[in-house]
C-alpha cells in the first residue's frame, strides 16, 4: 500500500475513507510511540527468555558433559596439541539509545574442539583465498 488511507467505491453511498490499519507492535512506526505498558511487557518477555535460555543450556551442559569427555580424550588420544580451538571472533549487539537503536561491535574469543592437526600449514588455504 502507498498511502494509508484507501478510497471504496460503492454505487450505493459516496465515496467514504477507510481508517488507517492499525500499528503492528514490530513496526518502526509504533516502536516510536511505545507505551510505558509495552516497554515493560517486552521488558519482562524478554527477561524470561534469557531465565529460559540459561537454564535449558546449564541443564544441556550438564547432559551433555560425558560426551564432551569422550570427544576430548579422543582428540588427545588421536593427536599432539590442545584439544580446544580458541579465535577471536567479531560480534555485534544492538542496543537502545533513547529512541535510537546502536550495533555495539565488540570481540569475543570462540572456543570449539579442534578438528585438525595443530600448527597445520596456512599455505594452501591462502593460495585458494588469493
């Protein structure tokens, strides 16, 4: 729609508006004119999300802890070096700045188990990016 306001056309009656369609919560246009109210619905949704989140990963960690063993004495049984991967990744979060949303970027160190021999020669992966 161009406009948000329509025009009907009956033969019966003239010509008559119809109402704006009403603001989605998830559009720009009504994140501006938030009430109090929604702020704190939204506020207490996701402060639940997050009690959500760190309580299904705990308990996964926790189901999940021997097989991480395995995983862990395989990778050292198979080959010299460290069992984790560590690297410096790049991360962005958007935060609320008054009415404005800002990307925070900031650097995070990403652990996983190491899949490869230790110290492999970078050599052929920079000839294929080149």
């Amino acid at each position: 729609m161009a406009s948000s306001t329509l025009t009907v056309a009956n033969t019966a009656a003239k010509p008559r508006a119809l109402p704006p369609r009403a603001a989605h919560p998830h559009d720009r246009a009504s994140a501006l004119a938030c009430l109090p109210a929604e702020k704190l619905c939204n506020t207490f949704y996701f402060g639940c999300k997050r009690y959500l989140d760190l309580i299904l990963a705990a308990m996964l960690l926790i189901l999940l802890l021997p097989l991480f063993v395995l995983i862990a004495l395989l990778i050292k049984l198979d080959s010299p070096g460290p069992v984790f991967f560590r690297q410096e990744r790049v991360g962005a979060k958007h935060r609320l700045l008054g009415t404005n949303t800002i990307w925070v970027i900031r650097n995070f160190t990403m652990y996983k188990f190491r899949s490869m021999v230790a110290n492999a020669d970078p050599s052929p992966n920079l000839s294929y990016i080149r």
